[in-house]
C-alpha cells in the first residue's frame, strides 16, 4: 500500500502504530480522540494484535505501563482531561524508564473545557505534568503525513531512551482528511525483545528483572535522578527537532507548532511573496526544545511573533531561549477551542 | 537424610522487613513454594503494591514491577497481554486493591483476564501508620477512626472475596488465613488452584488472605493471630465462594 490514500488523523494515528509494529493499545473514550480507539479495535484483531477498553484513563495508562514494561511496543491515546489523568502512570513510567507512547488529541481546557482543537497542553507535556524532575519527549506533528512519518520514530526513540513518548496532535489534526502515503511496515516480530523486559527470567538468562520507580535511600535517589538528567540532556542534544520557512536572517521570526503552524506558513509564503523578512519557525519536538536552532534563527529578528492556540504556553520557552530585551516579543492566542482565520495571521504578520 | 521441609528456592536469601507477626512473610513463602513446586518461577511475573508489601520484589526470586498505588491488576493486564505464556500475579494490600485500586480489581474480575490477585487483609493500613481500611471492622479504632468505626460516619466494611465472585469473568474467588497450620495448608491449596486455572486460562483468580497487623493493631503476635481468627475471620468467613470447577465450599 504504497498509493496515496484518503485518511482521517486519527485512523491514520492507528495504522501508522500498527505499522511501527505496535501490536497492543489500551483506551478509553473522549472527544475528539475516540476514533483512535475505535480504528484500533477493528484494526488490531486483523493483525493478531490486543485491543483494550480500559475502565478508565488511570487503568489504560497503567496497562500500557505493564505492556511497554514486558518489552513491547504499545499505546494509548487520549485528549487533554484525559492526559491529565495519565500523569500518574507517566510519572511513575518515567522514573521507572518505562518506554511508552501516548497520543494526546488536544482539546480546550481547563477542566472539562470544550472539545474543539486547542494547544493548552504545552505545559503539562513539556514541563513534566506529573510529579518528579523528568521530561517525556513530545512531537508535535502539524500535517497528518507528519504524523505517520514520526511515529515509528516515536516509538523508536521510546526504546532508545526507555523514556515515555507523547505525540501531541490536536482535535484539528484528528478530525480532518488528507492524502496521504504509508511506506513502512514494521513485522513486530522483528523488534528484539529487550533484556530489561518483564517477561519471565526465562527469556533473558534467567536472572530476575525489577522495574521500580522506588528508591528509599535519598542519597540514592539523587543519584538516580542526576543520571535521569544526564538522559535527558542527551535527548535535548541528539533528538531536538525544527523546520523552518523564510528567509536566512528575517526580521520578523514567527513561532508555531502544529495546526497553527500550518495555518501560518501559507501566511508566511505570502508575505514572503511581498519581499518581507521573515521566516516561520516550527518546533517538531516540543521537548526537547529545540532552543539552539530557535536562538540562531532568532539572531537577527527585531520582532519575535508566538502563535498559539492557548492563552501563551510556547511564548514562555521562546523568551526563555531568545532572552533578548531588545526585541519586540509579540504573542496573539486563541485559547478555548477557536483557531486563527488565514486572514487574521497575515494581517499580524503584517505587522 | 530426608529432607522433608528446605526453604522455597524462589525465597530470597535475605532479612525482611516486615514487624514480628506480621504474615506477609508467611503468604510470601508459600507463593514461593507452589511456584517452585509448579516449576513456574522462570515464566512469572509478579506486580508489588503500594503498602506494606512495597518491597515483596526483594523476597521472590521472579521477575516484578512495583505498581502505582492501586493499579496493579492494570499493570498485571498490560503484562499479560504482552505475554499470554506468563503466570502474572499482584500481590496487594485491602487499601491498595479494596480502596485506591478497586475500579481495577473488579475490572480484572469483569473482564476476566487470567491474573490472579493475591490481597492482603489485616483491616488496616500499615505502611502509613495505622489508618482506616476499606476493610476495618466495625467499632475498631485506627489512627483516622479513633472513635472506633462507626457506620454512620465512616461506612461499612467491604466484603472483597464475595463481591469478585459475583463477577462474570471470575474462575476462582476464596478467602483464607495464615492464623494456624490448617488455614496455612488451605491458603497453600487455593494458591496452587488460582495459579492452575490462570495456566488453564479459566478467568481471573483473586484470592483473599486475612492476615495480622500487630504493630498497628497494638498487639503481640500471638494476640494478634487470636484477633485474626477470632474477630477478622468472624467477619470475613474464609471459604470458597467461586470456582469454576466445581464447588469447594468449606
């Protein structure tokens, strides 16, 4: 199946797990994520694969810490009150270095908030959400194509890293259809079984395996965690990833993530068109940040413009990296569900 | 010589840290026992709670995860599934599977994954020093019912080997004890039963031991032991209340 086909994101965020070699997902229904569930459980019995409806976003995040425990590629999906229930299992899975995939179909908070697309789960997904100094990786994928690109690498760097993986997409992303184009498939029989897995002492040299998140002597604790960090600055240093449109040193620097992201860059081509500098800058990883190539392309702007959909989330990290008093930092937002128009980014970037 | 009792070689050769009289010891030993008996440590997978049982990875020698508080019968699920061959077991506390954890617990049972829970039940929270269980019998005072529990204010006892019965995807529900030889043998029976039937992949197996908490119940073991099967017990009558083949009732 190497033609394009029609897709809605979501189903494509299921055939691209199943692909990747993904073979086990634990769910639980919301707006605007249940289809990810629903493609799954029709999908994964074709392919000899484990599909769950979980009691709740605590069990199915619990599951999926049991399953990428035992060695296997699995996932969940969920939109943002969701996630914020999954902060338990995410916490304990990173300090436990458990290697598992969520997807998190963004939607209007907080509390139950709205279920229209939106971008308020930056903070919880890149500065930590649960509880504990960690970091999950997080791509924030901004064409549906994107999304079946990334998440095989998702996946992969799961394991690399045995860190928890978040591919946040929105209930923009989710809900619409695109051409698109699958040129992988992953037997998941392939995928070695690691030798930290839980899955008896008989398949890794008989000697017992325990994956714990607990360490009751502090020094040791420390310990733990200052090796964590070391993982984690190596994550921001290897896996840091962008794209950028516009001109080599523009004037005006525009940062944005997904769906606005794609909103902007027509805008950006246009105005470009009409010989402005400036240049769109699209983090592809939320975290890691990638604040070395932000701050480079930053360099010579006098106006940094965020876009978001959220009541300013992003700006924080991009006046973190680009600290610089002497720009213009300029944020617009929509947060609660609405999105920009085309019309209204040209009009801001004109400035 | 015959040798007619050695320690269980899936015990580890280390100091636990339970209190004196405290039974966790017990329930661990013969959890070792029947799987070397099985010859199943090398294929089991064991989920420790939050609670007094925290630590139990120290104590078997087969693969364990140590769960959020309450969660294990999930994690148990996710481990199952990833390897259908696996013996996979939660060894749990009454707080950790009958308060916290009982969402999950009864999804074990409703959907009958073939785990088997092992649950602790000394009426009281021990790692926390002391506090109100799900299972606290009625007028026993703890740190947070220190006027004796009353139900009007702090509810009811739950029964949890009768409620997992109830359940559709259960094979085998039963309650036990550690407080004499005869309970351990029993215990010891319906350990080897749960862990047959999950091999067979006849449902979910749960298995209630009551157990003793001297320090937090302000006792002596042996007073313990005494409360445990003369009051507990009374309560939590122990017996077979499931089993898919055929009835064992005591």
């Amino acid at each position: 199946m190497s033609d394009r086909i029609l897709m809605k994101g979501n189903e494509a965020v299921g055939e691209a797990a199943v692909r990747s070699g993904c073979r086990l997902y634990f769910g639980y229904p919301i707006t605007p994520a249940s289809e990810i569930a629903e493609y799954m459980a029709y999908r994964l019995p074709q392919v000899n694969g484990t599909f769950i409806q979980a009691e709740s976003e605590l069990a199915a995040s619990n599951m999926l810490y049991g399953a990428a425990a035992a060695g296997k590629y699995a996932m969940t999906a969920s939109s943002s009150p969701g996630i914020s229930l999954m902060q338990e299992a995410i916490s304990y899975m990173a300090g436990a270095e458990v290697p598992a995939l969520i997807v998190d179909a963004m939607r209007g908070g907080p509390g139950l908030g709205d279920i229209q697309a939106a971008q308020s789960d930056y903070f919880q997904l890149t500065k930590g959400g649960g509880h504990g100094d960690y970091h999950v990786i997080v791509f924030s994928p901004y064409t549906i194509q994107e999304v079946i690109n990334i998440m095989p690498l998702a996946f992969q760097t799961a394991f690399r890293y045995r860190n928890p993986v978040v591919v946040a997409v929105d209930g923009l992303i989710g809900q619409m259809m695109e051409a698109v184009e699958f040129n992988y498939f992953t037997d998941p029989e392939e995928i070695p079984l690691p030798d930290w897995s839980l899955s008896g002492k008989f398949r890794h040299g008989n000697k017992k395996n325990v994956n714990t998140s607990l360490e009751l002597d502090p020094d040791k604790l420390e310990a733990i965690n200052w090796r964590l960090q070391g993982k984690y600055h190596e994550i921001e240093e290897k896996e840091s990833r962008y794209d950028y449109v516009g001109v080599d040193n523009p004037e005006t620097l525009v940062v944005a993530y997904g769906t606005v992201a794609r909103l902007t860059i027509s805008a950006v081509k246009k105005v470009l068109g009409e010989g402005k500098s400036i240049g769109l800058f699209r983090p592809v990883t939320l975290w890691p940040f990638p604040k070395a190539a932000l701050a480079q392309k930053a360099k010579s702007a006098k106006r940094i413009v965020v876009l978001e959909m959220s009541a300013g989330q992003l700006i924080e990290d991009v006046k973190l990296y680009v600290y610089d008093p002497t720009k213009q930092y300029e944020f617009h937002g929509h947060p609660g569900g609405t999105t920009f128009t085309p019309s209204e980014i040209e009009q801001i970037l004109r400035g | 010589m015959k040798v007619v009792y050695e320690r269980p070689k899936t015990l580890e050769k280390v100091v636990n840290h339970y209190c004196p009289g405290c039974h966790h010891g017990i329930l661990h030993a013969l959890i070792a026992e029947v799987l070397d008996e099985m010859n199943l440590a090398d294929k089991a997978v064991a989920v420790a709670p939050v609670g007094c049982a925290v630590l139990a990875y120290n104590y078997l020698d087969i693969d364990w995860i140590e769960a959020p508080h309450g969660r294990a019968v999930a994690i148990a699920t996710g481990i199952k599934l990833a390897h259908p061959d696996l013996l996979v077991f939660t060894y749990q506390g009454d707080g950790d599977a009958a308060s916290i954890g009982l969402a999950e617990t009864m999804y074990g049972a409703i959907r009958g994954m073939n785990v088997t829970t092992f649950m602790y039940n000394n009426a009281i929270y021990g790692m926390t020093g002391g506090q109100m269980a799900p299972t606290t019998l009625i007028g026993m005072k703890t740190t947070t019912s220190p006027y004796g529990r009353d139900p009007k204010r702090e509810g009811y006892p739950v029964k949890m080997a009768e409620t997992i019965a109830l359940q559709g995807g259960t094979a085998f529900s039963a309650r036990s004890s550690l407080y004499n030889p005869r309970a351990i043998t029993d215990t010891k029976k319906y350990i080897r039963h749960a862990f047959e039937l999950q091999m067979a992949k006849a449902g979910y197996t749960f298995l209630e031991v009551v157990g003793t908490c001297p320090t937090n119940w302000g006792m002596t073991p042996v007073e313990a032991s005494e409360f445990a099967k003369n009051e507990l017990a009374k309560f939590y009558q122990l017996g077979v209340l499931k089993d898919v083949e055929g009835s064992e009732q005591k």
